[in-house]
C-alpha cells in the first residue's frame, strides 16, 4: 500500500479474512493432516533410512528419535550430554534399532560438521535432518544477563543455522533429503518474558521460508525445508531454561509432548512446509491472522501474572544454557504436575 493513503476499512476486513482463510486452509491441511497414529506406509517411509536428530537426550528430540528407532530408522543421535545418549543408544540398539550418537555442541559449527561427517561414514546418506536443540531465558528482557541471550541465539539460532548448512549441503550432493527445524508457536506469537527465545524462533521461521524459496528457485524438488511450529510443551525444557522471573518457570495450558513428538517424524517424512500440531497451536496462529496483535497481548496478561506475580519463588539460574544439567532425560518432563503441585500449596491471598 503507498504510504500516506490509507487503507479502505472493508479492504482491510476482506484482506484480513483473505489471510485468514488461507491460514487456515493450510493449517488445516497440514496440521490436521498429522494423524493421531503413524500408519504402516509411514513405517516404510522411516525403515532403512537415516535420521540426525539434534537434541535427541531430552523432550521432544529423545521421542522422536525413539519413535524413529522403532520404525526401523537409523538414528545419528546429537546432543551435548553424552552419558544419556549413550544409555538411549543402548536402549534403542536392544529393541533392534541403529543409532549413532555424536556427542555435539550445536552453537559450535565444527562439531556440526563432525556429526554430519560421522553420520556419512556410519550410514552413507541422510535422508532427514531435524534441529531439535534449543535453551531459553526467562525474565524480563533487561533482567537476564545479555550474555545469556546471546547464548540462547548461538545455540537456537546459530545452531539450527549450522545444523540446516551441514544438511543442505549434503542433500545437494545426494539429490534429496528433509530438513525439519523445530520452531515454536512463539515465533508467530511471542511471549512477554521469552524475549530472545521468541526472537530465535521467529528468525528460524524467516530462515526455513528463505531456504524453500531457494530450492524452489532452483527447481530441488527432492529437498524439503519444514517447520514445527509446537505449542507449550510438558518436557524438561522448563527445568532447563535459565530463568530470572524470580519465581519457578510457568506457563498455562501445557500440551503432552506425543502428539508433537508424532508431529516432528511426520515432518521428516512428508514434504510439508509448516506443521502446528494440535488445536491449541493452529486456533493461537488463525486467531493471530484474524485479529494481529491481540493473542499477544492476551498472552502477556497471561504470563505476567502466572510467571512474574504469582509463581512461588525461585533463584536465578542459568539453567542448561551453558553446562547441561543431569536432571531432565526423559521426553514428558513433569512441569505440570509441579505446577499443580505448587497450585495446592499456594497461600491464600490475603484480603
Ligand atoms: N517445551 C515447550 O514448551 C516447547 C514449545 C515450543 C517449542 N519447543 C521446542 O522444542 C524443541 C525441543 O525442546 P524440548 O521441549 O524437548 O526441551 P528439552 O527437553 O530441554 O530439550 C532440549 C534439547 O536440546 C539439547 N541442547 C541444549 N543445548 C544444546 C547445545 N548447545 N548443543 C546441543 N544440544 C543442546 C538438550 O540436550 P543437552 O542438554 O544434553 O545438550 C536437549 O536434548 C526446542 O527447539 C524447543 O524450542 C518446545
């Protein structure tokens, strides 16, 4: 629209239901799309094939990988905790899968390179690549120390950069392969005190639509970008975050990470260009499109009572930002029976 002119108010009511209406043409095709179940011929798409998963020691990277592994994919297991992997490797191998693990600092682009290396030598192609890992810092934006932020860029941004570099470039010289990088709702919608974290979501969104572009352009046809868009997720990501909220990490209405978890290895497997699973996910992105600004503003209401007013107090942390932490191994993390937990011992509030 030229500057200065002002756009007629229906225009705008239809341009905006337009948008709508195709978001949620494609949600629906999409998201719906994932099924409750992977069927047998999603089976045949896994069994045989080769899956690097970042993040694989915890939350959603560890389901998917178990997922994979039990279709009969060869699993290149990454994340920086070397001991669990190593105990999900063995896991993985009793029930009749491969798996790899290459212990990998994501921020840092020589260890991606060496896991993209290992997994080339170990199962001489890579069919799917998925950049899972990711840290977040909670608090007020000034309130976090700037070199925490900076580290949630290097390993969320930074490294899923690295990560999708190393991938694409193999799948050029292969002629195929499926890059999914794990975004989040917060990267359309970005929560009040997730400030950097939301940042590097939305910038993974910007990344993934530049690089299908690309290989449109230049007529790829068998290498897909997707993205995942999750929802609230109960993992251990909330017992790994760094947090400076000043009270324990909360967020409302937390989904069960299975279906995600379902919805990440649909990704590897079906050319799809975004995947917002469940119906939390796409009514928050078709209510952004329909009213732009408004679920923001609603969600920061939300977290600002829950996160800064009335969680039960917690020390400042720089939670797995920089060591991992040895809590935290498992795919459901817990977060809400705590959070229930600390709702039945919270004092009244006095009148
Ligand atoms: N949970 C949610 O509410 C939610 C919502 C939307 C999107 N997501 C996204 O879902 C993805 C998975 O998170 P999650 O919920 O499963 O949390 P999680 O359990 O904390 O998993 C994060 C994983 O990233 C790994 N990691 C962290 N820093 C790393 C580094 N520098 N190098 C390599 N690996 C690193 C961790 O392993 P090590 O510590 O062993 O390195 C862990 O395996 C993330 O992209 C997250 O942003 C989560």
């Amino acid at each position: 629209m030229p500057k200065g002119r002002p756009m007629n108010i229906v225009s705008s009511v239809r341009t905006g239901w337009h948008h709508a209406c195709v978001t949620l043409a494609c949600l629906v095709l999409v998201g719906c799309a994932v099924p409750a179940r992977l069927g047998e011929n999603d089976r045949a798409r896994v069994a045989g094939r080769t899956f690097v998963v970042t993040g694989a020691s915890s939350g959603l990277g560890r389901g998917a990988a178990i997922r994979l592994a039990e279709y009969g994919g060869n699993v290149v297991l990454a994340a920086r905790r070397a001991a669990v992997l190593e105990q999900l490797a063995d896991q993985l191998r009793a029930a009749g899968g491969q798996a790899l693990v290459v212990p990998t600092d994501v921020s840092r682009p020589e260890e991606v390179q060496h896991l993209a290396a290992m997994a080339m030598s170990r199962f001489g192609r890579i069919d799917a690549w998925i950049n899972d890992a990711a840290v977040a810092a909670i608090g007020p934006f000034e309130q976090v120390p700037v070199e925490d932020h900076a580290r949630v860029v290097d390993v969320n941004l930074k490294g899923t950069l690295f990560g999708s570099y190393a991938a694409l470039r193999q799948f050029r010289r292969q002629g195929f392969g499926t890059l999914v990088n794990v975004a989040s709702v917060e990267g359309r919608i970005p929560l009040a005190y997730h400030a950097s974290y939301a940042a590097t979501k939305a910038a993974i969104l910007a990344l993934d639509a530049a690089l299908i572009q690309e290989l449109r352009i230049r007529g790829s046809t068998g290498i897909q970008v997707a993205s995942v868009l999750p929802w609230a997720l109960d993992t251990p990501f909330w017992d790994h975050a760094a947090n400076y909220s000043g009270g324990t990490p909360r967020i409302a209405s937390m989904d069960d990470p299975a279906p995600t978890v379902n919805a990440v290895v649909w990704a590897a497997i079906h050319p799809a260009k975004e995947v917002a699973p469940g119906f939390k996910a796409q009514a928050a992105l078709l209510g952004d499109q329909l009213w732009p600004g408004l679920a923001e503003r609603l969600a920061a209401g939300v977290v600002h009572r829950s996160q800064i007013e009335t969680a039960p107090p917690a020390p400042p942390t720089s939670g797995s930002l920089y060591i991992p932490l040895a809590i935290g191994t498992t795919v459901e993390g817990g977060a809400r029976a705590r959070m229930a937990e600390e709702d039945r011992n919270r004092q009244p509030i006095p009148r």
